[in-house]
C-alpha cells in the first residue's frame, strides 16, 4: 500500500465512525490487502494541524518542514510584520489581528504555492475543534486523489477557500488580496466579544473534560486494583466509571452546543454587516 493510500485509509477509519464502507473503497485500487488498522499518526504525518491563535510563523515552518522546503520557504519578523520568503522572493503577510491571524497566514501560504500545491481542510476534524488538520498536496497528488479517490476526497476534504476563516466564519485580508473583505474590519470588531466568549467556552470545556478524564481513569485504576487494594466491589466500581464517562460525554455536548450558538451569533452578524 502506498503512502497515499495509507493515508486515505486512515482517514476513513476516522472519518467514518462506525461506518466502514469507504474503506473497502480505497482499498479496491490496491494490489495488496491490509487489515491493519491505522491510528491517528498516520494522518498525523500528512496533515498540518493549525490552531486557534497560533503563532504565524510557525505555520510557516511547519509547513516548510512538512513539504521539505525548509531552504525555500522561511519566516522572520521585521519590526512588527511578518516577512515570508520564498524562492529568494519576500512577501509581507497583511496580518491584522490575533483572532485572524491563523487563516490569514494560511490563505497566504496557499497563494504564494497555488502553481504547486493545493490545500484542503478535513471536515471531520472541524465541527466546534479549536484546531484544524490541513492537508496539502502537489499537483500531482491532488490528480491521484480526484482520479483514484472522487467519493472520500468529496466527502471528507473542503478545499481551502482562500481569504476565509474557518475558525470565526468572516473572509480575512490575504497576501496580495489585502482587500478580499472590505468590510473586515467592521466584521472582525463586530464579532470580537464573541470570539472572547468562544475562547473562554474552549478554555472551560478542557478544563471540565481534563477533571472528569481523571476521574475516570482513577475509577478504571481501582478496578484493576480489585482484590489488592480497593474496597469496593467490582460491580459497584463498574457502575462509578460509566457514570464518570456519561457525565464525560454530557459536558461535552453542552460545550459542543454553547459553541455551535455562538458560531451562530457570528454568522448572523457576518450577515447583517454585510447588508
């Protein structure tokens, strides 16, 4: 299996839950027959994974690294602005803000590689995330994806769109396009209390999750621990783990919803603003 399709695999293994059906798929155009299952390392090794408020230039050198390019793609701040270079060539990126900065930086990227590379977004691991996993391909892989892949590559990648944010839901400024969205600075002030609010919500909600992953796994210790040093019986100690791991699991999806309103609130003034 080459490593594409390994790739492809392990995304359907993830992306697909508990339906298996699209890894039967990917593996029709191999020879060779893999049952292995595959962790998320081996998406690890394509993907860059972009998070909410992250430092620009290090997407930059994450993404030379991860294409091999560290000796043509390179970043340095000079004086308050970010320089790229790239093929001996230097680009200012129209940074504004931090809530933006990640997608601005990103949409830059792409650009300056559209002849040679494209981008792509993985949807299943968007929804309320405070980080994203980017997929970027060359041309040729790109061709080896739409040819040999056409139903996952639909279903589970978004082709970055550039100069928008995927994290706040409003269009960014972006290298050369530094007027993608005349009314940026309008939207970007408009939803700032709200993106505040959505920080806080990732904040507690990891916090919450963090406390109640302990609790667990102090509760799946003492059931390993039966007969030595707890005591408590087996069935009652059973009985406090899975209810540490639906409380787990109810915190999450009130998080999940207070985030989805609050993404809401931001589309709903991205529309009225742009009236």
């Amino acid at each position: 299996m080459d490593e594409l399709a390994r790739f492809m695999k392990a995304v359907s293994i993830h992306a697909s839950g508990d339906d298996y059906e699209d890894i039967a798929y990917v593996d029709l155009y191999r020879e060779d027959d893999d049952d292995e299952f595959l962790g998320m390392d081996a998406i690890d090794d394509w993907v860059l994974w972009v998070v909410w408020f992250q430092q620009e230039e290090g997407i930059v050198k994450q993404l030379a690294e991860k294409l091999l390019i560290s000796n043509k793609l390179t970043a340095e701040w000079v004086v308050d602005k970010l320089q790229v270079r790239w093929n001996d060539e230097e680009h200012i990126l129209p940074l504004s803000s931090d809530n933006h900065n990640s997608y601005i930086t990103l949409s830059s990227l792409a650009c300056l590689l559209r002849e040679s590379h494209d981008f792509w977004l993985l949807k299943h691991l968007m929804g309320d995330n405070d980080r994203h996993a980017i997929l970027v391909t060359t041309k040729a892989q790109s061709d080896e994806l739409t040819a040999n892949y056409p139903g996952p590559a639909s279903r589970w990648f978004v082709p970055l769109k550039l100069g928008h944010d995927y994290f706040c839901g409003i269009d960014v400024p972006y290298l050369d396009h530094e007027d993608h969205n005349p009314l940026f600075d309008t939207q970007r002030e408009a939803v700032a209390p709200i993106v505040r609010q959505i920080r806080e919500q990732f904040a507690k909600r990891d916090a919450e999750l963090s406390a109640e992953h302990r609790e667990s796994e102090a509760w799946q210790n003492e059931l390993r621990g039966v007969g030595s040093t707890s005591k408590l019986n087996v069935s009652k100690i059973m009985q406090m783990s899975t209810d540490a791991g639906k409380k787990r699991a109810s915190a999450l999806e009130a998080h999940t919803h207070k985030l989805t309103q609050l993404r809401q609130e931001i589309a709903q003034i991205v529309r009225q603003t742009g009236r």
